[in-house]
C-alpha cells in the first residue's frame, strides 16, 4: 500500500511538471497596456525638455545613438524564408544599458541627426518628478503627458511599456508624418515618481525619406 501512494504521488508530481511546462511553452505575451487619451484642455503647466533647465529639472540626461538592421533567422513562415531582419539595439526596456550612447544636451535635442534616406535613431532619458518646479507643487498628484514631435516618426516607450490598442488611437505610436505623440505618463503623478523615456525615431515618410531626425519640440504638460 505504501509503495502505491509513493508512485502515486510521484506521478502526481510528474503530471503537474509537464502541465507545467506545456502552458509555459503556449504562454502568451502579456498584452501591452491600453493607452489613456491626454486631455485636450491647456495644460496647468508646461516645461519644456528641449532647454537645458527644463530637462535639468527632471534630472533628464539624454542618450542617442543610430538604428541598425541586421539580419536574423526567421520567425515565421520558415518554409518559405530562411531569414529576416531586426533592429539593433533594441532600446525599450527599463534597465537598458545606454551609457555608452552619445550624450545630448537637451538644448540640442533639435539638431539635425542621421545619414538621410531609411534612417532610425533611438533617443532615450530618465525624468525623475521633482518636488516643485518654478511655483507649480508637484508633491499633490497631477495627470502629465510626455509630449513630443520628432521630425518624421516617433513611437514612444515609458518604463519599458509602448501603450497601445489596435484599431483605436494610440499616441505612444505612430501618428502621421510631423505630427505630435502625446503619451500620459500618470494620471496621478507626484514628487519622486520616476519615467524612462525612450523614442524611437524614424525618417519618413518610410517609403520616401527626406531630410533628417530631430526633435520638433518636446515637454511634458501638467493637468490638475
């Protein structure tokens, strides 16, 4: 009897590890987060990152580095395609590494970057809220938005998430050439709340790039 229970329990045990391991394998990706549409009203306050003390305010020191494509083994289709490509670095989450990235000073967020043509540019900094800015109090919570214009395209990602949801606006994505992403950061954010942005930046339009990648404006607009 004895012996019974042992191998039952042991096959128990067994069952339990592969069923875990089969919904591991099939696991799906978490979805990425649904975005929240930013206020159309005027902003309660404005501070705009592309000047040394609007960026030194957040403590932001910004990063950017070129976009590379190398080629890689397919993900799908394999029987048709042996290879594909994908972007290097791929610069979305938290706890990248971008030290070794040239730096920029916020004031020269604006200057014109790249070799032209299909060009992509990553452009990366970690605002930490400050206390107070100028006579606006940020120790009582505020809705902010992350507002910026890159010359052509910008997808936006914040603290490794790129909100989105198909078939309805998503203003972390794209939204037209030269047009503004405006991406809610917090609907209650206050002092010490911390925000790693990271924007991917393309030249466009994609199927006939001219010019180059800059910065039109960035800034993050406080709501109260």
């Amino acid at each position: 009897m004895r012996r019974s229970t042992v191998w039952l329990v042991t096959a128990a045990v067994a069952l339990a590890g592969s069923l875990a391991t089969v919904i591991t394998a099939n696991a799906q990706p978490a979805p990425a987060p649904v975005p929240v549409m930013p206020p159309s009203l005027p902003p309660s306050h404005v501070v705009n990152l592309m000047t040394n003390d609007g960026s030194a305010a957040f403590g932001a020191k910004w990063r950017v580095t070129d976009v590379r494509f190398v080629e890689v083994p397919a993900a799908i289709n394999k029987e048709r395609y042996k290879t594909t490509y994908q972007i290097e670095p791929r610069a979305t989450t938290t706890d990248f590494d971008d030290s070794k990235w040239d730096a920029v000073e916020a004031k020269d967020l604006g200057a014109r970057r790249s070799a032209g043509l299909s060009a992509f540019m990553w452009f990366r900094a970690l605002l930490t809220v400050p206390a107070r800015i100028g006579d606006f109090d940020l120790s009582k919570p505020s809705l902010a938005v992350f507002n910026v214009l890159v010359d052509d395209y910008g997808e936006v990602w914040v603290n490794g998430e790129m909100p989105r949801r198909s078939g309805y606006p998503s203003p972390a994505t794209i939204q037209g050439l030269n047009m503004p992403n405006r991406v809610v950061l917090g609907t209650q954010v206050k002092a010490g709340d911390k925000f790693q942005i990271a924007v991917f930046a393309a030249n466009g339009p994609l199927s006939a790039p001219n010019g180059s990648i800059w910065f039109r404006q960035a800034m993050v607009e406080f709501y109260r």
